[in-house]
C-alpha cells in the first residue's frame, strides 16, 4: 500500500502594507512620494497582470541597497471598458472597475514595503504621506487579515 503524503504551505506575508487614497494619476503620486520619502519608484515595463480578473494593475518598484528593503507601489483599480449587449443599456459599452483587493474598494494604491520597518518609522512615513497635496488619507493596513492577500504575492 502506498500511502499519498501532500504538504500544505502558506505564504508569510511579511511586509508593511500601506493603503493610500488619493485624487492623484498613478505617475504623478510616484513623483511626489519620491520626493517627500526619498526613494526612487519606477514603473515596472510589465503591470501586475491576472488572466483570471482580465486586468492589469500598475507596479511600481524601488528596492534600497542601504536599508535592505524594497517598495512596491500598486494601483487597486483597473477601470476598462466592456462591451455590453443588454436591452436595458442604451449604449452599447460600459466602464467597470476591476479591484486588486476587494474588499478594500475604498482604496486607491497600496504601498508594499519588504524589510525590516519599525512602527515609530512607520508612524512619521504615514505622516510625510498625509502631507503630499492630493493625497487624502494613509493606513496601515495587516495583510493578514485580507482575504485576498495572496494577489499580493509578486
């Protein structure tokens, strides 16, 4: 008799996860967060793509050699236009919003920090954020919690 032996595994989510909300265009937020915390995002050549939502959301990446940690700048929504058939529509296209996280629609971007971040750091990066003109609150937000962490992974 052969005995079938499966390992479950779970992904560490070990990272301080940020949301933002923001009036802001995803480029011209990068361009202010670099100055005001002073590291270098830039827009990844590929989005985060997901074949299952049919959509894309905007990356952004900085990783600093000095303080061994990595930023991760991401866009929570993916507005596109469907094309509709219904009789009840008097057009025959319609925009939708796809959310990288569902359960937090009220979000605009989340910042992805990897390493090693202590809460008082924590505590004056949200402030530094709260004071970007154009950015309208911060959280920090427990991965843990999020039924959707896993679209988190990259």
């Amino acid at each position: 008799m052969s005995k079938v032996i499966s390992l479950g595994y779970e992904y560490e989510h070990d990272y301080t996860l940020i949301g933002i909300n923001s009036t802001l265009e995803d480029h011209r937020l990068t361009y202010l967060l670099n100055r005001v915390l002073d590291i270098n995002l830039k827009r990844e050549n590929k989005d985060l793509d997901f074949k299952v939502k049919n959509c894309a959301f905007t990356l952004y990446n900085y990783e600093c050699k000095e303080t061994f940690t990595s930023w991760s700048l991401i866009a929570n929504k993916h507005l596109f236009i469907s094309n509709t058939k219904e009789e009840i529509n008097l057009f025959e296209q319609a925009s939708q919003i796809s959310y990288l996280i569902n359960e937090k629609k009220g979000i605009d971007y989340f910042l992805k920090i990897h390493g090693g971040i202590e809460s008082s750091d924590l505590k004056l990066l949200l402030e530094k954020m709260k004071n970007v003109k154009g950015i309208v609150a911060t959280y920090a937000i427990d991965p843990n919690i999020l039924k959707s962490k896993d679209f988190l992974i990259f």
